[in-house]
C-alpha cells in the first residue's frame, strides 16, 4: 500500500522532498529496525522523517502485530498539500457523481 502510494505521488508530480514520514510503533519493538526498514521501503532522507511516536505497552491487551516482520504503521504527509488536496477533491466529485448518474 506504501509503495502504491508513493507511486500515485510520483505520478501526480509531488517532489519527493515534500514528503515526511512518522514511524508510529508499540515501545515494546525494535524501534530502531522498523525505522531502519521504512527508510529503505521509501527511499527518502533521514532528514525527512519525524520523531517515531511510541504507543505505551499495556500488558492486559494481547497484541497480534508482533515477532520479526512487526514494522509499525508509517505516516505519509505532503507538505504544501492544498492544491493536491483540491485537486484530488475535485476527481472525487467527480467520480461520485459520474456514478450516481449511472446507478
């Protein structure tokens, strides 16, 4: 899904030095390797990730998203983003309604 994306991001012509990424992981993992694993997925800079924000461990919950290929959940964000907002907005709108005059 993250390489999907950053490809529909390439497509739109979003410079990849707009984008910055947030790590978002159990405190329980390996930290420092899911860092490490989402920097390589993405092929972007040190400089363009943000601090990793840690969920507290709580021992009475039974986490099924553990083990070796545990890598959190990545955080996209465009800088500047308004006009790509508007503009995929607009494509919406328009898919919805070219729908609904169909159905």
């Amino acid at each position: 899904m993250v390489a999907t994306f950053l490809a529909w991001l390439d497509l739109l012509g979003v410079a990849p030095g707009r984008r910055r990424y947030t790590v978002n992981i159990h405190e329980s993992a390996d930290v420092g390797r899911a860092e490490r694993f989402w920097l390589e997925r993405t092929g972007a800079t040190p400089a363009q990730f943000g601090k990793t924000a840690l969920k507290r461990h709580s021992p009475k919950t039974t986490r099924r998203n553990t083990g070796a290929d545990y890598y959190g959940c990545l955080a996209i964000r465009v800088n500047d983003s308004a006009d790509l907002y508007r503009r995929v907005e607009g494509w919406w709108y328009g898919i919805v309604v070219a729908a609904e005059r169909t159905a």
